[in-house]
C-alpha cells in the first residue's frame, strides 16, 4: 500500500485539530470528577447552640419528651424539623418545632415555630422561651399553663402567630405583647386574664385574628382597636365589657367575625356596624338596657350566620329586607321584643336551615309555605295563632309553638306532637283541674329511677333538637329546648356518664344530662297550687382529673323558677369545688299558681365554648323534683330566705 493521499493527508491533520479541544475537555473533566470525589463533604446543618439548650430545656420543665420522628437529643432541627413533615393539624407530631437552616451558607438552623398542642403541660412558661428570637409561631394551646403571660414575650420580635388558648394563664397581658408589630393572629381566650385592653393594642396594625373571649377583661373596648384596619376577625366574648359597642367598629370593613356575646354592653347598638358588609358572622347578644333597631344589618348581605339574640331589639321584623340575605343558614333574634308579623321572605330564603324567633311579641299566622330547607323553627313564646300550614307534618321537622295562642282542638291535635295543647298560653289542659302534687324527672335518662327520696324519677329520652318538645309522663310534665350548639356539625342534646358520682346515693340519676345550647325549660302540669320544694341537681361530665385542660370547661347559665331569676351566672364546676363528677344540689321554695311550674335554665352567653369540644356549652342539668311542703314549714322558708336576701 502506498502513502496516504495528499488529501486524506489533510484531512488527518485538520481532525487531528479539532479532536484536540475535545480531548482536553474531557479531560478536564475527568480531572474535575476526581477532585471532586476527593473533596470533603459540606458540613451538616446545625441548630444554634443557644436555641437547642432552650427547646431541651422547655420540654424539661413541661414534663415533654419528643417523639421519635424528631432526634432531639443533639440537634433538634434534624428529622421532621426540616423535613415536609406537615406540623399544623398532626397529632403524630407533637410536641414538634419546625426549623429555617438557610443562615450562614445553609449550616445553622434557627427554630421558627414551636407546638406543645393539648399535652396537659403544666407550669409557668419557662424563661428559656426568651431565647428562640426567631419564633414566628408559637402554639401552646389546650394545656395547663399558668401564671402570668411573661413580659419578655416581647424579645420574640419574629412572632407572627401566638396562640396560648385554652389555659390557666391570669394577669394582665404584658404590654410588651403589643410591641410586636408584626403579629397577624393573636389568642387569648379560654385563660384568666384580666384588666383592660390598653392603647397599645393598636400598635399591631398588621393584625387579621384577635381572640380574647372566656376571660376576665373589663372596661371598654379600647378606641386603639380603630387602628387595626385589617382585622378580620375578633372574638370578644365571654369577658366582663361595659360601654356602649363602640362606633368606631363599624371602621374595620375588613371584618369577617364578629363575636361581642356574654358582656355588659349597653345599647343602643350602634348604627355605624352597617358598613361591615363583608362580615359572613355576627353574634352580639346579651346587651344589658338600652333599647336597638335591626336596621344596621340591613346591608350584611355575605352573612352566613346572624346572631342577635338577647339583645334589646325593638323592632319589626319589616323592617329589613331578608329577602336579599341568599347566604343566611342561621337566623337568632330570640329573646327579643320583636313586634308584628313574620314576613314571607324570610321564610323563602334558599339556604337558610335555623330559624328562632322564640320569646318575641310576634302576632300573625304561619305562612303557606316555606323553603324545604328550613327545616328548624322556633316560634315559642309569641302570640301566634291561627291554622296550621300542611308543612308543619314535614318529614324531620323541628318546630317548637309552645306558648302561643293556638287553638288545639280535635281538627288539628295529630297535626303535631302530643301535648301542645298544655302548653299554650294559660295552660288550657290544666287550668283549675289538678290531678297531681309532685313532680320528679330523670333528665336525659331512658328509665324510671326510684330515688332514695321516695320519688319516682321518670325518664325523658325524648329525641329534643334546636326546636321542639315533649309532653308526656304520669304525673304529667313536658319539656321544651331551643337553640342550635354553633360550631360542631352535630351538637348532642343528651350527655351519658358510666362513672359512679360522689356525694350521692342516686348516682344512677346521674349517667344521663340533657343539655341546651340556648333554653331550656320543663314544665310540671297539673300540680295543685301552693308552695313547693323545687329540686335541681347538676354534675360535670367532662374530665376527672382537675389538672387536665379539659377541666378548663366553665358551663355558665341563669335559672328561672316561675319567671322569677334565681341564680345568675350559676357554674357548676364551681359550685362542685372545681370537679367533675361531683353532684351540685339546688333547693328552692316555689308558689305554683294556675296548676303549672316552669323551670328555666337559660344561656346569657356566659362559660367557655369548646371544652372539651366545639358546642359544648349551655345549661345541663341531671335531675329535678317538685314536693309539697306544709304551710308552716313554708313560712319558715320564705323567711329565711328574706333574711339571707337582707344579709
């Protein structure tokens, strides 16, 4: 073969040229690959030393051990700290921080949120909280901290979210608190604190959720809360406010909830709330004088729930346009002085499901007609009157007509259920036609109880909702609730117990608690007149250990014997010494007139709202008689009392 052509010659030295670059290239990097495998590797993230003896030290104090997805032993933001292990809402987690380890080139961690969520933790707030200065959100809901909230809360100037709701946490708030302009979401309630709300509140301009109720604050409502245009949200109730509700509120447009139940507020409610028409719920109620229109809630037409209840209303229902409230599933004007008659419109509204109107002056007749959703409505204790419409025999209905003027009679009495008839207005059945002295039910309970004081106690199981009744029993008595328990999807109207009580011999009458989240009256019907002994026994339910946070529960209520106010504001854990489990009795001397007792227990607002769960609110009460007593024995009684009166 001879030498390569003068062509190919050249093509072998312009390749030879151009596979040089390409050579080197590859190279380079193979040289790179091994430089590369021989370099260290970049060192771990580490929490800050300061911040890891802190989060080891409040869990110490706590009584807190964490769980093993997160090794905290020697660097706590490792594991599920800085993993996507989801912290909100996950019980497998808890207690749990989450941690930033992007400072100094990504190898120090610093912890930005901490969670000790219904772990019972008990104490003070340890000191060492003061020193994870990057906290964004804190959250020590549900335990049994107590103790003040300490000042040097303030040094947290990272803080975004603070929740320390539902404790024993008392004092004033430190005012440090409010220097933490960067807060968004800020919760108090369910605690023991006190005082007035300062001016500095309205330093937290960013602010969207306030929520202070089941308190102790008192005074008014600060003018500084002007300032915090974009909240959203303000639960207020459940404290001891006095004032008028102030009219700068009705400057927050931004608000969506709005909660000012269970104070002192006095009326007028004030005309200027109309421009909070963004607001989907509004609950004010319990307004001690004064007398309010409705027409402020003319223009709240994105309201879901409407809440005026116990407020001082004199009005007519006329005088807002319903019709343009699409959105509204719950309507409460009860316990009012609402005139007139009920309009059509209300009951045309496609998503309104709960309707009380109870204890008004309303006159008139039912409609027609009405939207197959609504399908819970309490008219009891007006003056309506008139026919039935073929609605009232709906499928699943609950409707309560106690105390009207209907007229029961052989055309209509299996309209509805048995009984109406006794209790309307005057008592028509039992007027002047007694055929029993005593009285003695078993509430909630589903058997007849012989007690250890001779009485007969006869069970009431009846299926009672937000609107209805139950007469029945022998002795005759009746029943009548109303009332929807707010927050849970289902609230229970009867509450069981298999514990044994103490300090009873009749801890059989006290498996059973019929509950209401509103009113909740039994009857006697048919007593000859004269003076009784009325007895009504209590007992708490909700956690035998009075350390645990579900004893945090306060239920609060009034009690009216024959429309008389007996006890206001009457706790049964407390009248229990703090327990549960542990029967409270209440005896009263009681006149029945025109044969017939009525024994009320009624909500102002007062007592925790979600302990130990959501809607667990309202008068309960276990058991209740009715006896005779001499006319001697009863002079002596009302004497007394009349002397404790003077005292």
């Amino acid at each position: 073969m001879g030498p390569p052509s003068p062509r190919w010659s050249s093509c072998l030295r312009h390749g030879s040229v151009l596979l040089l670059p390409l050579l080197l290239t590859a190279l380079s990097s193979s040289w790179r690959a091994a430089a590369q495998a021989q370099a260290p590797p970049p060192p771990p993230s580490q929490t800050d030393p300061t911040e890891a003896a802190a989060v080891n030290a409040i869990l110490g104090k706590l009584g807190l051990s964490a769980p093993a997805s997160w090794n905290i032993s020697g660097n706590p933001c490792s594991g599920a700290a800085t993993d996507d292990t989801p912290l909100d809402d996950n019980p497998n987690f808890n207690p749990a921080i989450k941690c930033d380890c992007t400072d100094q080139n990504g190898t120090l961690c610093h912890v930005t949120r901490l969670k000790i969520n219904s772990l019972d933790a008990a104490g003070p707030i340890p000191e060492e909280l003061r020193n994870l200065t990057h906290l964004i959100k804190l959250d020590f809901r549900k335990n049994s901290l107590t103790g003040p909230l300490p000042a040097f809360i303030g040094e947290l100037t990272a803080l975004k979210y603070i929740t320390v709701g539902t404790n024993a946490l008392s004092g004033p708030v430190p005012k440090e608190l409010w220097n933490l302009t960067d807060l968004v979401s800020v919760a108090l309630g369910s605690n023991h604190f006190n005082g007035s709300l300062p001016d500095e509140l309205g330093k937290l301009t960013k602010l969207q959720q306030l929520y202070i109720d089941s308190n102790d604050f008192t005074g008014p409502l600060p003018e500084a809360l002007s300032q915090l245009t974009n909240l959203s949200t303000l639960w207020a109730s459940d404290n001891s406010f006095t004032g008028q509700i102030p009219d700068f509120l009705g400057s927050l447009t931004n608000m969506t909830q709005l909660r000012l139940q269970g104070n002192s507020f006095q009326g007028p409610i004030p005309r200027s709330l109309s421009n909070l028409i963004k607001l989907t719920s509004l609950r004010i109620g319990d307004i001690v004088n004064g007398s309010s229109s409705m027409e402020f809630v003319g223009n709240m037409t994105s309201l879901g729930e409407l809440v005026l209840r116990n407020s001082k209303i004199s009005d007519t229902l006329a005088s807002v346009d319903f019709s343009k409230f699409v959105n509204l599933t719950l309507l409460d004007l009860s316990f009012n002085n609402i005139t007139g008659q009920m309009p059509r419109s209300i009951f045309d509204l496609p998503m309104l499901s709960y309707l009380f109107l109870g204890n008004n002056s309303l006159s008139g007749s039912l409609p027609a007609t009405k939207s197959p959703l609504l399908a819970n409505l309490d008219f009891s204790y007006n003056h309506l009157s008139g026919s039935f419409p073929s609605w009232v025999t709906q499928k699943n209905l609950q409707l309560n007509l106690v105390a009207n003027d209907f007229v029961i009679d052989s055309s209509n009495n299996s309209v509805l259920p048995f009984g109406l008839n006794c209790l309307q207005r005057n008592t028509p059945c039992s007027l002047g036609s007694p055929h029993s002295s005593s009285l003695a039910v078993d509430c909630g309970g589903s058997r007849t109880i012989s007690g250890s004081d001779n009485a007969m106690y006869q069970a009431d199981n009846a299926n009672l909702g937000a609107a209805s009744y139950y007469v029945g029993g022998a002795p005759i008595w009746g029943v009548s609730s109303s009332g929807r328990f707010m927050d849970p999807p289902n609230g229970s109207y009867i509450i069981y117990s298999s514990r044994q009580f103490q300090n009873t011999l009749d801890s059989g009458l006290f498996q059973t608690a019929r509950m209401s989240p509103s009113s909740l009256r039994y009857y006697g019907i048919g007593l000859e007149n004269g003076n009784y002994t009325v007895t009504l026994q209590f007992a708490e339910f909700d956690s035998p250990d009075p350390q645990a946070w579900k004893s945090r529960a306060r239920r609060v209520f009034d009690i009216y014997l024959q429309g008389e106010r007996r006890e206001k504001n009457f706790d049964i854990r407390k009248a229990a010494g703090g327990k549960s489990f542990v029967v409270v009795k209440k005896q009263y001397v009681v006149p029945v007139v025109k044969n017939f007792l009525e024994i009320h227990l009624f909500w102002a607002g007062k007592g925790t709202c979600c302990i130990p769960t959501q809607g667990y609110y309202g008068p309960a009460i276990s058991a209740l008689s009715a006896t005779p007593i001499s006319s001697l024995l009863c002079i002596t009684l009302w004497t007394t009392r009349a002397a404790v009166k003077l005292v």
